[in-house]
C-alpha cells in the first residue's frame, strides 16, 4: 500500500488534478458598469410605458445596482433583485426557468426555496464564455416585457464587457 500512494500522487500530479493552483481569477463586474445597465434597462421599459426595478446581481447573486423609477411599486426592488438571483443560481433566463418549473413539472419545487422568483425578467450577463453577473427587471406587465429590457440593459454594456 506504501508503494501505491506514490504512484497514485505522480499520477494525479502529472494530469493535473493536484497541481492545480488553490485559487482563480475571475472577471467581475464595475459598479459603474452595472450601475449602466440597470439605467439602461429601466430607461428602456420607460420608453415602452412601464415603470420598473431594475437590479444587477453579481456572480455570487448579490445585489449590485439597483434602480426603482418613481411609479414602480414597493414589490418590485425584491422582486427584481430576487429574478437576478434566481438566474445566477440556476444560470438560467427566469423566462426558461418558469417554463421548467410550472406546476406538475419535475422541478416544480424549486419554486419554493427562498428568494426564488421563476417569473421572466431575470438574464445573465455572459462575456466570452463567463457569467459575470445577472440583470433583472420587475414591474413591466409580462415576465416578456421584464426579460426585453433587460436583454437592452445588457445591450448598453455589450461593448465594456466583452473580452
């Protein structure tokens, strides 16, 4: 057994799955940044008659940015804050999640665990390959018109983001 752990060790180090580094750098998003997008999205639903929330998560699911417009209702800072939660927990569009999670659906109880909102609205924020962040909007009338000017806020920053 003395002699096997050796070989085991070499064997492990020489592919890699030792000798790997005890961290990794990752790309985050600025303030700033997020901050754009959140604007951004909540001047798009302006243009199109809704008031909303707009909130940027970031990698972890933690809020970021967040903007009401004036009109938008108490309910809708959670509720947005929650959908880009939900979308970086799951690294799914809430939009698709709703769908995967109605009612009689295998996964329909992932719809219970706390702050998960399965409603449109909620949409990562990808950059070459990486999820850097989450955007999501509550307040419009559909989860459609939410995931829309969500999709514009990511549209803003397209150019700082992309890597």
């Amino acid at each position: 057994m003395k002699r096997l752990l050796p070989a085991v060790l070499l064997t492990l180090t020489a592919q890699g799955t030792l000798a790997q580094s005890g961290t990794y750098a990752a790309r985050l998003l600025t303030p700033e940044t997020a901050l754009k997008a959140t604007h951004a999205a909540l001047e798009d639903c302006r243009k199109r008659g809704h008031q909303v929330a707009a909130a940027v998560v970031d990698r972890s699911g933690v809020a970021q940015a967040m903007l009401r417009d004036r009109f938008a209702g108490p309910h809708t800072v959670n509720t947005a804050i929650n959908k880009g939660y939900t979308a970086i927990s799951f690294r799914v569009e809430t939009l698709e999640l709703a769908k995967q999670t109605q009612s009689g659906m295998p996964s329909s109880g992932v719809r219970l665990i706390p702050n998960v909102v399965a409603v449109g609205g909620g949409v990562l924020i990808q950059a070459a390959g990486t999820t850097l962040g989450a955007i999501g909007i509550s307040g419009a009338p559909s989860g459609e018109l939410d995931e829309a000017c969500a999709k514009a806020g990511i549209a803003a920053i397209r150019d700082e983001i992309d890597f």
